[in-house]
C-alpha cells in the first residue's frame, strides 16, 4: 500500500510504501529540532536511515556541503531519493548509499540518525545508540558532530555517560513526553526491561509516557599515545 501525506508544520509531501518507515514520532520530534537547529549548514553530512527523506530534505534545506544518505535496501533508498526531489528537486548535493549502518566510506563533519530502540532485532536494544557512541568516531573528521534521538527506556543517562567515556561532549538539546505506541505493549520482554530503567517512563493519569530526547555531541580532540597499539596513520580516535 503506497499513502501520501504532508506535513504542515514543516512543509514536507511525502510518500510511502511497501516496507518503508513511516514516521514515528521519535522522526517526527528528531524532525522538529532539525527545523529549529541548523546543524547542517556547509557541513559534510552522513545520514544514517533515511527512511522516507523527512530528516534527508530538512537537512538539505540548511545547505550542506554534501549529504550522504544511506539505506540497509535499494528499494527503500528509492522511497529516499523520490521524495527528496518531489520536496527538493533533483539537482542537490547528495548521494544516495545503500549501507548497513555505520558500514560506509568516508568521513564526515556531522553524522544524523534515530536508532532503532525497541524494534532493534538485537538482543540488547541499546545495540544501534551503543554502536553509534563507540564507532561513529571512524565517519567523524576531528571535531565532528553526532545528531541522534532517543527514548528515555533506552536510558539517556547511560547514553551521555557513555558519550562522555568515548570522548565527546554531549548534551541534550530537546526533550518531549509522548505516549508509548501500541506494539510497546505487545512485547511482554519489552515491558519487563523497561522496568529496570531508571526514570525510563512514567505513568500519569493512567497513560504510560516515554520522554524523547534529541542529543548533540561533539567528538573532543584526542591523541593516543605513542605508546597505543594502533598504525600511527590510523590514530584518529
């Protein structure tokens, strides 16, 4: 089934179908900060997701240098570049990549993407924000940027700890409550971890909440010692 819709707020038209993502409303909060926050403008940008191009057209609205935008399939990448032109036109400076996350070439100044979380297909579903804090500094040049999203059961708390451990500054730019989706429910294993997570949600009123969290960080300078049991050409972090 193949749907359109348009955003009003933020002026997207976008299509869907098959197996795309549709927004959730961690996409949507994420797409809110990107249209409040030019975290884009005449950087190198690597958009891991794309998904159906909500984050890939605000992103180019802030006039990058370049825009990678990547895909796990080409026919999801597909929906990617279709709308990109129908809201931006063909003629932009970007490339479309069919990648499996953090597997790609290049570096980097900002790299942009809303893990998946609950529907990770791991068995931690911290797998995608983990791997980002500890590998994102191969796609990042000196000084580059991480832009991701977040639920509170995920624990944001461990996130910048762990950013912080890794060697960048983070902070938390946005925040908002929304109600937990139906599937969240669905996944008795789900429900059972979520209870571990310190302030990982609440209930009020008898709607149970998570709170989304958009988070910038920024990759310290570091240089290993002589010491350090890497090739001298690779100590980049």
């Amino acid at each position: 089934m193949t749907g359109t819709h348009a955003d009003a707020d933020l002026d997207l038209d976008l299509s869907a179908g098959g197996d795309d993502w549709r927004p959730t409303p961690h996409g949507r909060f994420l797409a809110q900060v990107l249209a409040e926050h030019p975290f884009a403008g005449g950087k190198d940008v690597l958009e891991l997701g794309a998904g159906v191009a909500n984050h890939t057209i605000l992103l180019l609205r802030q006039e990058p240098r370049s825009l990678v935008a990547t895909e796990i399939l080409p026919e999801l990448l597909d929906s990617t570049r279709a709308n990109v032109e129908r809201n931006c036109g063909a003629n932009q400076p970007i490339e479309y990549r069919v990648a499996d996350w953090l597997s790609t070439e290049g570096t980097f100044d900002l790299v942009v993407t809303n893990p998946p979380f609950c529907k990770s297909g791991k068995q931690n579903r911290r797998y995608f924000i983990d791997s980002l804090i500890l590998d994102a500094h191969k796609r990042l040049r000196p000084g580059g940027e991480l832009v991701f999203i977040q639920s509170s059961m995920a624990d944001v708390a461990k996130t910048l700890a762990r950013l912080d451990e890794n060697g960048f500054d983070a902070r938390v730019v946005a925040s908002m409550d929304g109600p937990f989706r139906d599937y969240y429910f669905e996944d008795d294993a789900f429900m059972a971890e979520i209870q571990r997570v310190p302030d990982g949600f609440k209930v009020v009123e008898g709607t149970h909440l998570e709170t989304l969290s958009v988070i910038h960080a920024k990759l310290r300078p570091f240089t290993p010692h002589e010491g350090a049991h890497i090739p001298a050409e690779r100590r980049d972090g």
